[in-house]
C-alpha cells in the first residue's frame, strides 16, 4: 500500500518567560519533522481581570 505514517506527541512543560528558549531547544534536539505547536492555553482569574496562561505545549513530529 503506501508508506507507513508515525507519529509521535511531545509535552513540553514552559512558562511565559521560558517558552520561546525551551521549545528552540527542544525542537533542534528532534530527528523527525515538527507538523505543529499547540499550546495548551487555560483561562486564569487575576486582581486585573481575566487572563489566560500557557503550561504547556504539545509537539507533534513526524517520524520515519
């Protein structure tokens, strides 16, 4: 049939400040191809008002 597809779906904990370094890091340690980013972005409740806050991200990779 057709060439077998894997995947694989890496969690990497940031906060605000870290974020753009860690997943540079990260992603230049990997050996397969990133296909996405998505963070996980929750609501928080502040003294300000509503804001939201990422934990962490989720790194789709495609492998060979």
């Amino acid at each position: 049939m057709g060439q077998d597809k894997r995947y694989k779906v890496h969690r990497l904990e940031v906060t605000g400040k870290d974020m753009q370094e860690k997943l540079e890091l990260f992603i230049n340690q990997l050996d397969g191809q990133v296909l996405s980013v998505i963070p996980n972005v929750k609501p928080t409740f502040q003294l300000m008002g509503a804001t939201a806050k990422v934990d962490f991200l989720l790194i789709v990779e495609k492998i060979n």
